[in-house]
C-alpha cells in the first residue's frame, strides 16, 4: 500500500472490494493532466506516514463509470473511503497539509 506511481485503467466499479475495505484514497486523473503531475508530490508526502491507506489512482475519461459514480468533474479528484463510505474530497488540491487533513477522517 502506501503512494501508487501509475493511473490504473482498470474499470472498477463502486462495489469493488478494493474500495470497500479500510481507508482508501481514489485518485482521479489521467498522466497527461498538468494539474494532475503538480498532484503528486503533494499526495506523496502526505501518504509517508500512512502506509496502511490503500491509494487507487484511477485514470478517468469520458464514459468511466467509477469516475461518473462519483461525479468527478475537474481532475485530480481525490476522494477519501473508509469502508466504502466517502468521508472526503479534494479537487486539486494546493499543499499536502489539506490531503492530511482529509486522511485524518479515514483513519
């Protein structure tokens, strides 16, 4: 577990088990997206700490189901699980202070 490098393109759905166990945080991007590379080190950092958090990073496109089941809209979209139930979420989020935060109500 702990910081995942590459955008999946599996096409989970919402009842994946992969998201319904433990603390997970969803990551909604694509490699290509600007805003989504700025992301990384931010999520990095903030995952150091946290190895037992589960980090999916599911690269998104028009006609994604997981990502129009949680309505992303703008990219990166984290989304913050605790056994399946969103707890939080960031869309583009600016400093790994905020991406700590939102971990603290999954943990």
């Amino acid at each position: 577990m702990g910081f995942e490098k590459e955008y999946s393109e599996n096409d989970y759905r919402r009842e994946d088990p992969a998201l319904a166990q433990g603390p997970v945080i969803l990551e909604f991007g694509n490699a290509w997206c600007g805003w989504c590379r700025r992301a990384q080190p931010l999520i990095e950092a903030a995952l150091k700490a946290h190895d037992g958090v589960r980090h999916i990073k599911v690269a998104d496109a028009s006609g994604k189901r997981l990502g129009r089941a949680f309505t992303v809209k703008l990219w990166p979209t984290l989304v913050f699980l605790k056994d399946g139930e969103e707890r939080a979420r960031l869309v583009r989020p600016h400093d790994a202070d905020e991406i700590r935060q939102s971990l603290g109500k999954i943990l």
